[in-house]
C-alpha cells in the first residue's frame, strides 16, 4: 500500500451516492470508459470494479479480456479518486452499491472510439 494515499472522501454511514457530488470522480471515470471502450471485451464492468475496489482480479476475467486486466494492473489510467472513494464508502453497503451501478452505466454509456481515418 501507498503510505502517500489517503482517503479523499469522508463517507458516512447513512450517506447516498450522488454522482455530481464527485466531479473528480466522475473525469476520471469518463477518460477510463472512454479508453476502454475502444477495446471491448469480456467482463469489462468486473474488471474495473474488483481493480478499483480490492486491486485484484479472478483468473478467468483475466484471460478472457488480458488487455483491460493489464492496463488496470499497471496503473494505465489514473484512478487516485475512483480508488479513494471505494475505500472512503467500505463502511456504508448502499452507497458502494449505487457507486458501483454508476461506474457500470458510465461504462455502457461511453462512446465506442473509431479507429482508423477517413
């Protein structure tokens, strides 16, 4: 662990998950679903999720979308903020849920990158 992180957020037991309360948060999620949608594959949302919230990932999701799991695991994106929530909300089960539920529709929701020119 990072002895230079710390927790950016103070969440409370009775706090809800209001996305536009996180404007940090909500950039980086954007750069990191737009990134990603450029290369889909299987078991994106989980990949991000257990990465952002635990720094670990199951096996299978790793071989089934090595891409994603290697830029996630080399720190290919910045994710202090996303990080830091998750670890500012682990006393508080709804307020991860629905932070979770967010990060999963900012992912299906990201514009999928064209690549090539015309």
């Amino acid at each position: 662990m990072d002895i230079n992180k710390y927790n950016k957020y103070n969440i409370r037991d009775n706090d809800r998950f209001y996305a536009d309360q996180f404007p940090k948060v909500n950039l980086e999620l954007q750069i990191l679903a737009n990134e990603v949608a450029g290369h889909p594959g299987p078991f994106t949302d989980q990949i991000v999720i257990a990465f952002l919230k635990y720094h670990s990932l199951k096996m299978e999701w790793s071989d089934a979308n090595p891409w994603l799991s290697g830029k996630m695991t080399d720190n290919a994106f910045t994710t202090d903020h996303l990080e830091s929530l998750f670890t500012s909300s682990k006393g508080n089960p709804q307020f991860t849920k629905e932070y979770e539920e967010y990060i999963r529709t900012v992912m299906a929701s990201a514009p999928v990158a064209v690549k090539g020119s015309l």
